[in-house]
C-alpha cells in the first residue's frame, strides 16, 4: 500500500511541482506572491476543456491532438498571465509590498466570478478523449496516465532547468533577479524579462490545469484555489524563489497528502497542507533550499 501512495503522490506532487513553479519564478523576479495564479491554473483547464471539445476530429491523430491541446493551454494561459502583469502589476512596481498583494486578491476572485458568469458554476466534465490503461505490476495498479501526468512533468521541468541556466534569456532572468537596476546598467530589458516570467509560469500553471482535469475528471470556476494553496506551500517548502526547491516542494507535498490520504484520513488530506506551510514557516520559513538573504540598507 505505501507504494501504492507513493506512486499516487508522485502524480499529485507533478501537478503542484508545475503550479508552484508559477509562484516561485515570479517572487523571484518581483518578490510578490501572485496569488491571481491559481485562476491561470483554472483558465488553463477550461482552455484544454475547449480545445479537447473542439478538436475531437484529431482524435485518431493522438499525439499531434495532445501537443494541440497542450500548446493551446500553455499559451493561452501565458498570454493571460502577461495581461494580468502588464493592467495589475506593472503600475503597482513602487507601490508598497501589500499593494500588488491585494490587486492579485482582486484578480483572482475576478477571474473567478468571471468563468462562472461567462461558463458555468457547475462542474464541468472533463472530455475522455483519449484511452486510460491500467498497468498490473507487482500488485500496483498505475493508470497509463498517471505515467503520462509523472513524464510530463518531468520533461517540462528539465526544459524549464536547461533554459534558465544554459541561454541568454535565462541569464538575463536570473540577473532580473538578482538587482532590477544593474540588470538595466547592462542593457537587460527588465520589463520584456518579468513579462516572459509570466508567460512560462502562467504557461507551466496551464499545463497543470489540464494535467488536473484529466486526472480528477472534472474542472469548476474555483477549482484553482486549493491546489493554489497547495502550490504555494510548495514553493515555500522548497524555498520560494528557487526553481530546484519548488520542484522538491511539489513532490513532496504530493507524497505527504497520498499518505496522509491512505493511512490516517482521505476526508482531512488537505489539512496537511496548511499544516505543513504553519510548520515550515514557523521552523524554517527559507524552505529546503532557501537561503538567509541580508538585506542592506
């Protein structure tokens, strides 16, 4: 049976690794919490909703339909991402902390009244278009697409590692990120850096929304907010700015929900989220791999 967790953890601990890399790229960049995040994560969902709904054509052309539907998803909910920085974001830079902090609160319950106005308040049966294959080993059972959600993950984050440390645009992140005004004295554009910020980890969360509805089966307009939450404790257990951290954070948080869920209670597994972020904060609020920054005067 631990194995068995395990192996549904890993699953879960995918889709919030993917969702916390959204929260920790961009505190990194701006040192804010953007907490409109777990609303790119939803739209993400209904846009691999529609183009599962529109694209039932392509079914027969199963990979070239799911590169579809992901593309669809990813750039649509960077886009969107980019357009929440550039109207609620942008003219709050030097604006105290709390500023940005409570637009983001006000675009998350926008976004959310907004899908549910447009849409539907009910829950929205995620389209089955494609083949699920459960896989007998060992006496484990492991759906075909537990692998496929365990893979995906996997590849994106390698992409997302390779891109930041290897290319000139990841370079320039990573100086963005390190003092906004040297970055400028070397001739970064430090307004199209935050806005590919977003666009990844806007992308990333979108790919983690539809990874969610395949997964649970269904998408609602507030679906963003627990795994937001979860998300985000992610990020902080790892250590929110850094990408290696976030990506720990999310699988262990998905491993310690599964066990949770299979040997104490299934109706309180969320409880260990916000039990885990009290604690974290309390005894190690830099995270696993955070680091004491001094900040000089």
């Amino acid at each position: 049976m631990f194995i068995q967790q395990l192996i549904n953890g890993l699953t879960l601990g995918s889709i919030y690794a993917l969702m916390a890399l959204g929260y920790t790229m961009v505190y990194g960049i701006l040192l804010m919490i953007n907490f409109a995040h777990s609303e790119i994560f939803m739209f993400g969902a209904y846009l691999g909703f529609w183009a599962l709904s529109l694209f039932g054509v392509l079914h027969q052309l199963l990979p070239a339909y799911f590169v579809i539907v992901f593309v669809v998803a990813m750039l649509g909910a960077g886009l969107l991402a980019v357009t929440v920085e550039k109207i609620a974001y942008k003219p709050l830079r030097r604006a105290p902390r709390l500023a940005p902090l409570i637009s983001a609160i006000g675009v998350s319950i926008f976004l959310q009244n907004l899908i549910m106005l447009l849409v539907s308040a009910q829950s929205q049966p995620y389209p089955e278009r494609f083949a699920i294959k459960q896989l007998q080993f060992l006496g484990l059972r492991i759906s075909s697409l537990q692998v496929f959600i365990f893979c995906l993950a996997i590849f994106l984050m390698v992409i997302l590692s390779l891109f930041i440390s290897k290319t000139k645009l990841g370079k320039a992140m990573r100086a963005t990120a390190q003092n906004h005004i040297v970055s400028q004295l070397m001739g970064i554009n430090v307004n199209n850096v935050i806005s590919l910020t977003f666009l990844i980890g806007g992308g990333l969360g979108g790919v983690a929304g539809v990874l969610n509805g395949m997964y649970y089966g269904s998408i609602k307009y507030n679906m963003g907010f627990l795994p937001g939450i979860k998300a985000f404790t992610a990020a902080v257990l790892g250590g929110i700015g850094n990408i290696k951290g976030a990506m720990v954070g999310g699988f262990t948080l998905g491993v310690l929900e599964a066990l949770s869920a299979g040997y104490i209670s299934s109706e309180n597994k969320d409880v260990i989220a916000f039990v885990l972020l009290i604690l974290v904060l309390l005894f190690k609020p830099t995270g696993i791999f955070g680091e004491e920054v001094v900040e000089k005067i």
